[in-house]
C-alpha cells in the first residue's frame, strides 16, 4: 500500500508496461525492433527525410492496432485516483495510445505526442490536428495546403518532447513520484525520478512493474507485478480509508 495523505501531490510517470495487458506491444518486448529497424531508426526526422513512407507504414500498423484494444484495470485505477485527487494528481505518460483517457483520466501530458495526431512537416503555421488516416498501397502520403507532408505528431528521437515546462513545474511541487511500467532507458523521461529526488529529500519515489528498472536506484520501493494487478489494489487514500472503515 502507498499512504496519500490530504497534502500530497502525486506525480506519475508511465511507459509502454502499463500498456502491455491491454495487447500492444513493449518497446522492449519487441527487443526494440519493428520488422528489421531499430524503432530509433524508424521514429526518427532522419528515416522521414530517408523514407517518409516508411515511417507512415510503422505508424499505420499502430494506429491499426489501436483500433483494437481497450483499457486494462491499470488505466482505471489511475483515472480513480485522479478522480479521488483532483489537481493534487499529475499524469505523465510517454506512451503515444489513448488508453487512459478511454479509461476516464481527464488531465494526461503526452508527452511524446499521440498516435491519432497529425501536423505539416514545415511547421506552416497549421496546428497539429486528430487524424486516423493510415497508409494504404500504392497511395501517397497527404500534403498541407502550404505543400508539406504531413507527418505523425510524435516526439521522435532527437527531438524535443512536448510541454516540458508543465512537466518540470510538477516535478518541482511533488510529494510522491511513481513510475509504472518504464525501464528508464530513454531520456529525458528516465532521468525525472533523479530530478524530484534531487529537489527535496522527503519525496517519496515508487517504481511498479514486474522488473526493476535500468533507475531502479533511485526509488525508494519497488512493487513487482503487473500494473493491472498490483495499480487496483496500492493506493491508501482519505477517501479509500473512510470508504473501508466508514
Ligand atoms: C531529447 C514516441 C533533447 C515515438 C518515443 C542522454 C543519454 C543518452 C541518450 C540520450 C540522452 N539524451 C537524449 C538522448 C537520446 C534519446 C534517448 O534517450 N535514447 C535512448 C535510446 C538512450 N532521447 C531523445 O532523443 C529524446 N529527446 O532528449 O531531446 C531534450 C532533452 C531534455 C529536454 C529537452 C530536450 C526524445 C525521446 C522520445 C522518443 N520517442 N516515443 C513512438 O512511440 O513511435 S520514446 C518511446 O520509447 C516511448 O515513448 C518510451 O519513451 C520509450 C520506450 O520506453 P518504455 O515506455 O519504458 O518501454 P520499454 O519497452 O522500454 O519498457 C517497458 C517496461 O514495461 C519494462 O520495464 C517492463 O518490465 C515493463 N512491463 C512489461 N509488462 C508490464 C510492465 N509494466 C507493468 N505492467 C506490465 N504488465
Ligand atoms: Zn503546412
């Protein structure tokens, strides 16, 4: 159980695990590799300029794929507790589905974008917009009324992720960071954990998934399971208190 006292801020951070038992698949599950490509190779402005429709076939089997799932009891606990803290609860995700807000979480920071978003690659002035459109054979890649292609808003490798401000501000006034289903490899999100520790000595660090980390050293406790079975069932609220004990 983590104790949520009335005057904690919960920052929480999530990865492709809390995904996993809803069937799409880890980064690392897939060994990093999307048929012979390393997904830094695919995910990349370098593969755009190379091979845009290469990158439009990756993104295309995803947003296929994500036709097809539904949240899992994971997504549902964090909408929960959200619901439970209202602005005392950040939700951070580098996970690209819409998982959580199918499950009920309103206020989510993607922080390296959305797979159902597009923009103009020349950044006309247009703003990024939803969009489900999906490479098809023989078709060619849609262009912007300014002559761009138009490209997946997504933070690719060597790029700059979206609303890091937001997310540094939240990191500064947090009580408790938790870190679900990431193995701490890519950065800058595997180095937040460092960056709430090092503000304030009193911030309690968590980590939950069925293996530690590659920055396991920097939580205080580690919850070994899967998310959908260990998130329903961890979190000690006011709320969830006076609703067991009356
Ligand atoms: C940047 C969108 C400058 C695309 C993604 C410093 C050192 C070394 C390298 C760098 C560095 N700084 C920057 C870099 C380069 C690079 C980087 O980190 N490279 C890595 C490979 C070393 N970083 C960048 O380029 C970033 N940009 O740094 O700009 C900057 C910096 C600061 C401030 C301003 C500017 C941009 C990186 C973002 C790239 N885009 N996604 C797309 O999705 O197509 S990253 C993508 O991969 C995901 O979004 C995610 O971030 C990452 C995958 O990691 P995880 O989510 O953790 O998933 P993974 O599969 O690895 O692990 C799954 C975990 O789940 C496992 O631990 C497993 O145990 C667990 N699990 C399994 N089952 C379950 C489970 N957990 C719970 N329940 C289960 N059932
Ligand atoms: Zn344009």
């Amino acid at each position: 159980m983590i104790p949520i006292g009335r005057e904690d801020r919960v920052f929480i951070l999530t990865g492709a695990g809390i995904s996993a038992e809803s069937g799409l698949p880890t980064f690392r599950g897939m060994n990093g590799i999307w048929r012979t490509y390393r997904v830094e190779e695919v995910a990349s402005p370098v593969a755009w300029a190379r091979d845009p429709k290469l990158v439009w076939e990756f993104y295309s089997e995803r947003r296929r794929r994500h036709h097809t799932v539904q949240p899992n009891p994971g997504h549902y606990a964090l909408a929960r507790l959200e619901e439970e803290l209202g602005d005392r609860f950040f939700l951070c995700t580098q996970n690209v589905d819409r998982l959580h807000e199918m499950a009920g979480s309103r206020r989510v920071i993607h922080m390296h974008g959305k797979i159902f978003e597009s923009r103009c690659e020349r950044g006309c002035g247009r703003p990024p917009f939803d969009d489900d459109w999906t490479l098809e054979n023989g078709a060619e890649i849609p262009l912007c009324a300014c002559g761009g292609k138009i490209r997946p808003h997504i933070c690719w490798f060597g790029e700059t992720p979206f609303e890091m401000e937001r997310i540094a501000a939240a990191l500064e006034n947090c009580t408790v960071f938790m870190a679900v289903g990431t193995s701490g490899v890519v950065e800058p999100a595997a180095s937040f954990v460092r960056y709430a520790r090092a503000r304030w000595d009193n911030v309690r660090t968590c980590y939950i998934g069925p293996e530690e980390p590659s920055n396991r050293a920097f939580f205080d406790e580690v919850f070994l399971g899967p998310s959908g079975e260990v998130l329903p069932q961890l979190f000690a609220t006011e709320k969830s208190a006076t609703d067991l004990h009356g």
